[in-house]
C-alpha cells in the first residue's frame, strides 16, 4: 500500500492506444514518435491526467495532520484495471477515492474520477470541508509537439477544449514526408486549479475528467462524446467487463500452494504485457499497432526506456508469451513487421546488400532508429532479422495457419533469406560459410566471426524460408537452392574436446558474457535436438521425447559460470527453462528464482532489467516475457514447433516452481483448439482442448497410435 521510494517503479497503464506510468508526467500513443534517425523516440504528451485531489474550506486546505493514522493507501488492481488511492481524513471524518486508468474499451479516452465520502452524521458537519480542490500537474511543456488551441472551451455541452499537436521533426523523410498529427480533447481543462462546491449536507461527492487522444479529431470528439453520454459506473464498469473478459476468456495462470508472492509477480507480469497491447474489442476501429517496445507503450521518452524502440526483444522474448493470449494478439504485433518490409528493403540496400535486414532499433518509419552512441550495434547484430523469421516460424508451428503464413510470414522470410545469402560470407573450397563480424546477443563482444546464435537462427531461417517457398509460391529452384547451400554450410562451432559451443570463433573459456547467448541454441531454438523415434507424433508429443544433449547441458555449464551479475532479467529464465529441459531441477529452481527475486520492486511488482542496485529500464516487459517463458514452456513443458508441413504440440514431463502445488494455465492455444492446461507437483498434467473447436488428436508412441479426442492427461 505505499509507494516505491523511486517512482519510477509505479505502475504501467495502457490500453495499445495510450498508456503513461501513474504519477508521471508524460503519455504516450501508440506508433507516434518525434526525432531524426537514432533520436527519434515516442513523442511525449504532457500528462494531463495528473491530478491531485485536496479538501478544503475558506480557511485553507486539510493538512497532513488530518491524515489518519494509515494516511493514504495505493492500490494496483489487476483484475478491474485501475490504479486507485484512498485518503482518509480521521479528523474530518473525510475520505477521499481517487483512480485513473486508460479504457480498455473506449480506448481513445484516460479517465480520472474522484468520489469524497463524508463518514460523519450531519449533524456534527458544520466546520466541515465545503469544496475539493483539484490540480494537474503534466510536467513540462513537451519538446516533441508544437500545440495549437484549436477550441478553447466552454460550460456549454459538447463545447470542448481542443488542442492540435504537431511533431517537430520528421524521423526519415523518405518514409514520413510530414509531421504527425494528434488532437487531445478535455471534458474539462485544469489550466488552474479547479474548486468543486461541496456543501456540508451533501454525503458524497463524485467528479471525473476525460481526455481523448486520435490522430483524427473526428474520432476524438465522438469517443469523448460517447464517453460522456454514460454515468461514471458505468463507465467503470465497461472498463473492468473487458479487462474480466481478458483473465476470464483469454488468459490467466493460476498458483497454488504457498506462493502469494510469486503468484502475484505472474499476474502484475501478464497485466503490465497486456496493457501495451491493443484491444481486440474496442468502441473505435484500432489504429495499426507499431509494436512492444521493451518498457511498454507508456514510457519511452527517455534512453532507458530504449525510447519506446522495438527490438529482437519483442519476437524473441515477449511474443512466446503474447501468442498464448490469443492468436490475434500475436497477428497485430508481427504485422508491425510486414508493413516496415519496404523499409527493411531500403536499409539492406543502403547498407550494400540484397532483400530485407530489419534495423536493430525500429519505431514509426521502420528504418534505423538505433541511438547515435552506438553504430556498432546497428552494423552488427544482424540477427534480428532471422529472429523475426524464427517467430514467424514458431507461431505457424503453434497455429498451423498455412493462409497466414502464405500473406505474412513468407514475403517477410524470403526477404530476410535473400539478405542473409547476401550478407554470408562462403569458401568453396571448404564448403562453408560463415557470418564475418558481427555481434551476438552478447553486446560485449563485438566484431566477432561464427557467433553461433547468429548462425543457428540464420540456418532456421533459411529453412522456414525453403519451406514457406514450396508451400506459398512458384519459387525458382535456383532460388531455393541458394538458400539451401547456405544454410547447409553455415559453421556451427563445436569444441570436440570439452564438447560445447564456443560463443564465436576465439571465444576464449572463463570469458566474461553479458546476457544469454549461446545457451538459446537450446531453448527457445531447439537447435541441435532431435526427437526420441520411439515418440513420434504427427501432432502432439509426450514424455521425455525432447532430446537435450550433452552439448547443450555442457553451454549451460560454461556459461553459467561467465555470465556477469548485473546481466538482463530474462538470462536466468532462459538458464532457468533450458536445464528443466535437461532435468536438472535443482538448478533450474535456482535460476528461476534468481531471475524475478532481485529485479521485481515490491509495491506493485514492476520489473526493472537489471538487479536492485544497478541502474536499468523499469516496466522492462523483456523480462516479464522470458520469466512467463520460464514458467509456461520450461515448467510446463510445453513447446510448439514446425515438423514438415505440420504444427506440432510438444509436450515434456511437467515440474512445478519452489512451493507451488499446482499450475493452471488458462488458456494455451493450439491449432484451432483452446487448451486449459493443469499441471502439479507430482508431475500430473491434464490438456483439456475442448473450449472451442472440438478439434481431436492423435497421439503416436512408436509405431501405435491413439485418438484421444479433446483432452490428454
């Protein structure tokens, strides 16, 4: 109930439209962003929503010392959506409710609503509070949006304050050949203070102020209009039916066991990841989503908020999680990635090769928007564009949905195959390729050759792009050739003798590494594995049947041991999910721990990216992902992949986390089926698909086969 000693640490809110962290001075919409190349950032509208609330009489305002015992208490409701405070006034007999929230609905609306509660009887209220005083307070004027008052305002109805903001400076001209636009409407305008009468016989007191942001203010002012026509419960109300909607309909984990904390660190993680994402039923058509950015929609003003940029960190480590929502959610985040295809065209181009290579940093225009400090990483980690082939991949082998893949995921992966057959560099002779300086995920070392993350993803990608050929397009044989050389003959580097993948060519043992690197060639790649034949399935896979091999568990091992302390949350998830596959318990609990314990503050479970005691990103939703990672597809067991033309269901010996009984994960999607997925400390688990489609399967353990119809246990 009180408040993180650092602000910073508040809590998140968005609706995929608007979002801004409570207390903070700024908000932010979705896909707009003001700045040239590498300083371009999310375009900071002051917060107007910023309110705060006093009692007062003639004689001045209430004071701290009116303030009961417990002052004011915060409260994050998860469930209903709404950040909220609660003042109570023990000599006043006053209390005074405040809360705030982006409408998950009316998603082009912020809302503030503030309800005093007179305790007293009448009869005792004659030196009572006789109005409320309310204050904005949105920070500095913005440096991003040159503003106009369009409409000033009145009393009358339907007579709104209107201003019209502009960005002031294009991100690349080329692609944006004019400012962007917003208009932002208020039900009221607090340029001063406002007084709301409050006379002594009336009990309660109930007041809210609506703001309406749209790159049109037709739709501004009809959202706001629609707003208005409704009483402020229920206008509550529609907020919270959608955000029930979502735990109930489409996503939700529950612990149980003696695990409050860690059950409450699941659900702020899936709320916070949530909330940047768009709503898939809204009063107002969604505008096109431009991504998650690695703090979330309501930060990115600011370089550690990674100026609200997308990164690999949306395929690779939030979009597992994200697809488990809903298909459609995932849909919306890669379409980001088709529309800012031609861009990915004119930066391979510009950068002397052929296809498509997705910038490192991308945001409104889709070209390279990384920060001007740091050109190496722009240069060099050229795996981000096989990452959003391999989640390309990864969402067809969990939805088995070929028309998608043929509309947008194949133009995307024969792109990225192009450009990765025009960045390789080959020796006929030795038949082998290899990628010549680049930088893996381990931003500590640069300039480096054979990475062998970058590698592996690269093999992935040209085979999905092979594959995604013969099935969409009449693709020359020429063409698919080419790729297939390449990925034949891209080095994967191996020590024979200590049996483990060197990070890259030189990588020297006891080398200190930022983050996982090579360890992912398990998890989340599944490289170098291959199924036990006497569980084959066409469709659903059971038991121990995922082969982890000693290599793997020997990278684990190596890198353990080098990777430095102050390394990204979602490491040790990764380290975490990679040696349940290996069955190594002990260690897995430990790094799971290890990888939510020192990076959720306590208030209202924010993540930071780096431990307490370094400085890092707050809302760090890359975290948030790989810790859901950990959780669903480590101790779940649970993982989905390509296997010819089919989508395959992966299923392994379920473990439960450190005091935690039981796991229900509602839902996992498969194909066209629903799944709730029970699974408990004694290894039990129970796949229930029968929420939806009535879509069977067919279990293979060797040569036999068994229907099992909608649910598996």
């Amino acid at each position: 109930y009180s408040l993180p000693s650092d602000l910073n640490f508040m809590p998140t809110l968005g609706n995929g439209h608007l979002g801004y962290t409570v207390y903070g001075d700024a908000i932010f919409m979705n896909g707009v962003y003001n700045g040239p190349g590498g300083n371009s950032k999310r375009a900071r509208i002051p917060n107007w929503l910023n309110i705060s609330a006093e009692v007062c009489d003639r004689f001045g305002c209430a004071t701290e010392q009116d303030v009961a015992v417990n002052r004011t208490s915060f409260e994050m409701d998860l469930r209903d959506g709404y950040f909220r405070s609660l003042t109570s006034y023990r000599n006043l007999g006053i209390t005074v409710e405040q809360r705030t929230y982006p409408h998950k609905f009316y998603n082009r609306v912020l809302v503030y609503e503030v309800v005093a509660t007179r305790l007293t009887n009448r009869n005792s209220r004659i030196n009572s509070p006789q109005f409320l005083k309310l204050s904005q307070h949105p920070g500095s004027p913005s440096d991003a949006f040159e503003f106009v008052v369009i409409n000033n305002g009145s009393t009358s109805s339907g007579d709104y304050r209107v201003l019209r903001g502009r960005t002031e400076v294009l991100e690349f001209e080329r692609f944006q050949p004019s400012p962007q636009e917003i208009f932002v409407l208020f039900s009221e305008f607090l340029e001063q203070p406002l007084h709301l009468e409050w006379p002594t016989w009336q009990d309660q007191l109930n007041h809210r102020i609506i703001i309406s942001i749209d790159r049109e203010e037709s739709v501004a002012r009809s959202e706001l209009q629609d707003v208005l026509q409704l009483s402020a419960a229920s206008l509550l109300l529609k907020h919270t039916e959608s955000w029930n909607q979502f735990w109930d309909n489409d996503f939700s984990i529950e612990l149980k066991g003696n695990a409050l904390e860690l059950s409450q660190i699941v659900n702020a993680g899936i709320f916070y990841l949530a909330s940047s994402l768009p709503s898939l039923q809204s009063n107002q058509r969604n505008e096109p989503f431009y991504g998650l950015s690695p703090t979330g929609l309501g930060r990115g003003n600011l370089e550690a908020d990674y100026q609200g940029h997308n990164f690999w960190d949306t395929e690779i480590w939030m979009l597992p999680a994200v697809t488990q929502f809903g298909f459609e959610y995932a849909k919306q985040v890669l379409d980001y990635r088709l529309r800012k295809l031609e861009a990915a065209r004119y930066n391979a181009y510009a950068s002397g090769f052929k296809g498509a290579r997705f910038p490192w940093e991308s945001a409104y225009t889709g070209t390279e928007v990384t920060n001007p400090c740091c050109p190496t990483i722009a240069q060099q980690e050229i795996h981000i564009s096989p990452d959003i082939t391999f989640a390309l991949q990864k969402f067809f082998g969990q939805s088995g949905d070929l028309a998608w893949t043929c509309e947008t995921a194949w133009p995307i992966a024969a792109e990225v195959a192009e450009f990765l057959v025009s960045r390789v560099a080959c020796e006929e002779l030795k038949q082998a390729c290899h990628f010549l300086n680049v930088m893996g995920p381990d931003e500590d070392h640069p300039n480096v050759d054979d990475n062998v993350y970058t590698n592996a993803v690269a093999k992935i990608a040209l085979e999905f792009a092979e594959w995604s050929g013969q099935m969409c397009s009449n693709t020359s044989t020429e063409l698919v050739e080419k790729w297939r050389q390449v990925s034949d003959r891209l080095v994967i580097l191996r020590d024979e003798e200590l049996n483990y993948h060197p990070q890259h060519l030189g990588y020297a043992l006891n080398t200190t590494i930022k983050q996982a690197d090579t360890i992912l060639l398990g998890y989340p790649l599944r490289f170098d594995t291959r199924f036990d034949s006497s569980y084959i399935s066409t469709s659903i896979k059971r038991n121990r049947c995922y082969f982890y091999s000693a290599t793997h568990l020997n990278d684990l091992k190596v890198y353990a041991n080098v990777t430095r302390e102050s390394g990204p949350a979602m490491t040790w998830s990764m380290f975490a999910a990679n040696y349940l596959r290996a069955e190594e318990e002990a260690k897995a609990h430990e790094y799971f721990e290890r990888g939510y314990k020192s990076y959720v503050r306590p208030e209202f479970k924010v993540w930071s990216e780096t431990p307490i005691g370094y400085e890092g990103s707050a809302n760090f939703l890359t975290g948030i992902g790989g810790f859901l990672q950990a959780l669903i597809f480590g101790y779940g067991g649970l993982d989905f992949t390509r296997n010819g033309n089919s989508s395959w269901m992966i299923m392994s010996t379920p473990v439960t986390p450190p005091n935690v009984d039981e796991v229900t994960v509602n839902y996992i999607r498969y194909g066209k089926s629903k799944c709730r997925y029970v699974f408990t400390n004694t290894s039990a688990a129970n796949l229930d698909c029968g929420f939806k489609s009535g879509q069977a399967f067919e279990l293979h353990q060797g040569h036999t086969r068994s229907v099992i119809g909608e649910a598996l246990n």
